[in-house]
C-alpha cells in the first residue's frame, strides 16, 4: 500500500539535531525492531506523539521537539487490516506484547519476528496502533525500516526555516 500524509515525532531537544536517524532504536531496540536494524517510529497525530514521548511519565512531561515528516512510502502493510496482520503472522495481542519483559527473559518478541520476515520481503513499514500510555483511543503509529528525504519511501522532515541544531555542540 501506499501512504501519503504527515507524521510526527517528539525528540529530546538534545537528540533534535538528527530527527531522521533511527539510531537509537538501532541501539536499543524497540517494540517493531531488534537491536541493529534502524528504525523511524512515527505517530500520524500530533498527540500521539506526544503520548509516545511521554510513556510511562505522563505525570512529569519534559521538553522536547516535536517535528513533522512528509510522507510517501510504497511497500507498506496497514496492520490494523486483519488480513494484513494474518500475512505478516502476528495477532493484535501478540503486537501488544510485554517486548522488553521477553527480552530480559533472553526470548525473541514475536513483533520482532514479525520484522524480520516483513523487512527481509521487501516491506518499508507498517502502520500499528499506538501502545503508549494515555495515547488516545485511536492513535496511530508508522514504523519505518527503509525510508530516506524521497519516495518511494519518503520520511522527510519539515524544517523550512531550518530551526532544528546541526550538531550537539549546538546545546553547549
């Protein structure tokens, strides 16, 4: 499928400078991908966002940056689809699986599992539900596992006035 519209992510302003990375799902991993596959989590609603950022501190919110990204991507399964999910070999309670709870257990989640398969057939991302705290009822996330500044797997940030630093040395 194709996916076309904006989505958002909050950043720590002392990461902002490099809003498109997915390094640090890279490094730790995250709910949609093991450690060493970057990963671009975004949300399609500006709340969402923030209710990903805040996760498991919605009491003490902390400053951040919240950017906007262009999309569209090609090779991308809506997950929400039961066919689709059936097609990728996950259930919705398997998505909504304890992942960091399996892997201190040294077990593989079966979201990651379901990564592999779907990124090793050519699948650039999937549109989940949000799993956040307080993220509202409907909140959407995209997950990306090939994206770059142009289609056919476009997650471009907008940045017209250039706001965002270049580097850390900016926040010193």
């Amino acid at each position: 499928m194709l996916f076309k519209g904006l989505g958002y992510r909050a950043h720590n302003p002392y990461w902002s400078f490099s809003p498109t990375s997915g390094d640090g799902a890279k490094l730790r991993g995250g709910r949609f991908n093991p450690k060493g596959i970057s990963t671009l989590y975004l949300s399609l609603t500006a709340p969402t966002a923030l209710a990903e950022y805040n996760q498991g501190f919605p009491h003490r919110p902390q400053p951040l940056s919240l950017c906007a990204y262009e999309l569209n991507c090609k090779n991308i399964r809506n997950l929400l689809d039961q066919k689709q999910r059936k097609k990728a070999g996950i259930t919705l309670s398997e998505m909504a699986c304890a992942w960091e709870l399996i892997v201190t257990r040294k077990q593989t989640p079966p979201t990651w599992i379901m990564a592999n398969h779907l990124i090793a057939s050519g699948v650039a991302g999937i549109i989940v539900p949000s799993y956040a705290k307080n993220a509202p009822e409907d909140g959407l996330n995209i997950i990306l596992w090939d994206w770059h500044d142009f289609p056919p797997h476009q997650a471009k940030l907008i940045d017209d006035d250039k706001r965002l630093p270049k580097n850390q040395k900016s926040w010193k």
